[in-house]
C-alpha cells in the first residue's frame, strides 16, 4: 500500500524481465508481453542464469543466447520454445503454450 512505489508515467516491473515493448513505455501489451517475461523465468531457472546476464539494458535489441547451449541435457523442443518465448519481436513469441508445452515435454 506504499505510493511511492511506482512512478506515474514509468513502467510498473523489474527491468531485467520486462518484454522489449513493456520497456519500451508501451501501453497496451497483450500476451505477447507475459509470454516473454515468462520465457525469461524459465530460462533463468533452467540455465541458472538471466538470458541477458548484465546486459539487461539491451533487451529488445539482442537476442538471449539459445538455451540450448546452456541446458543441452534439456528436450530439443523445451529449449525451443522458450527461446521463441524471448523473440524479440511480440509476433514471433508463440500465443497457446499450453498446448506447446504439454507437446514439448512429451517429446
């Protein structure tokens, strides 16, 4: 219940897991946005590391390395989908990950 929390006019979220357009200043997100954060939770448990590391600032203007590299140990089809999870364009970021990732963990 603090107000001094949050600026007005500043985006609401931690830097390093916001999606390029939410850091952006954009106003109206859809999915797209939750589905990179979410892809950069994922990719932070899984590599034990941020998919940026300390180059948080530049997110939306380079693309996370392939957690593949990262977690060869993973199914090809899991590291795949988190990937275009941080797809640096909103587009390219897939829409049902339910339906990909009960596909992804079978294989």
């Amino acid at each position: 219940d603090r107000s001094d929390l949050t600026i007005v006019g500043h985006a609401a979220g931690t830097r390093g897991y916001m999606s390029p357009e939410q850091a952006a200043g954009r106003r109206n997100l859809t999915i797209h946005s939750d589905i990179f954060s979410l892809g950069v939770t994922l990719y932070h448990l899984a590599a034990r590391k941020h998919p940026f590391q300390n180059n948080q600032g530049q997110i939306g203007l380079v693309s996370a390395p392939p957690l593949s590299g990262q977690r060869p140990d993973f199914p090809v089809a899991l590291t795949s989908l988190i990937d275009q999870m941080l797809a640096v364009v909103a587009a390219r970021r897939p829409s049902n990950l339910q339906a990909r990732f009960q596909q992804a963990l079978r294989s």
